[in-house]
C-alpha cells in the first residue's frame, strides 16, 4: 500500500473512532455536579474524592482536565468551580 493510502486509511480510521465515541456518549447522558476548588485542591484531589471503586484515578484526573478545558498550565484557584462527572 502507498505511504498516502495508508494515511488516508489511518485518518478514517481515527474518525471513525472518534465519531464512535461521541455518538456513545451521546447516547448516555452524563451527570455532572460542580465542585468548588478550595486553598489546598489539585485535580489530583479533586479526582481522588470522585474516583469511582475499580476506576483508574489517573482516568478521572484526564477527564476532569478534558471536561473543564484544563491544559497543563493551568493553575487552580480558590473558589474555581469545576465540573466534575458523577
């Protein structure tokens, strides 16, 4: 297969994938309630109160930092509110 073939393959692979996942989530709606970020909160903390029994907590730290448009330089501050899934 050529090498642009195999991108092409790829990328609709991908989107595929991805249209996947929203059509799923779609499907379910999500619970959310809103957490307000005290002195001492990371997302760290914030995940380990929300972590679900069996759930991955580095899972719910990727999922907080999506659902809330947090990038790696984004600093908490008190009285933040975050939206954090149920």
């Amino acid at each position: 297969m050529g090498d642009f073939t195999m991108k092409a393959v790829l990328t609709l692979i991908a989107l595929v994938m991805i249209s996947g996942y929203y059509v799923i989530e779609a499907d379910h709606p999500v619970e959310m309630k809103s957490v307000k970020v005290e002195w001492d909160d990371t997302i760290w903390s914030i995940a380990e109160k929300n972590t679900l029994p069996g759930e991955d907590i580095r899972n719910r730290v990727w999922q907080i930092k999506k659902d809330n448009g947090i990038t790696d330089g984004t600093t908490l501050q008190p009285g933040d509110v975050l939206e954090v899934r149920k």
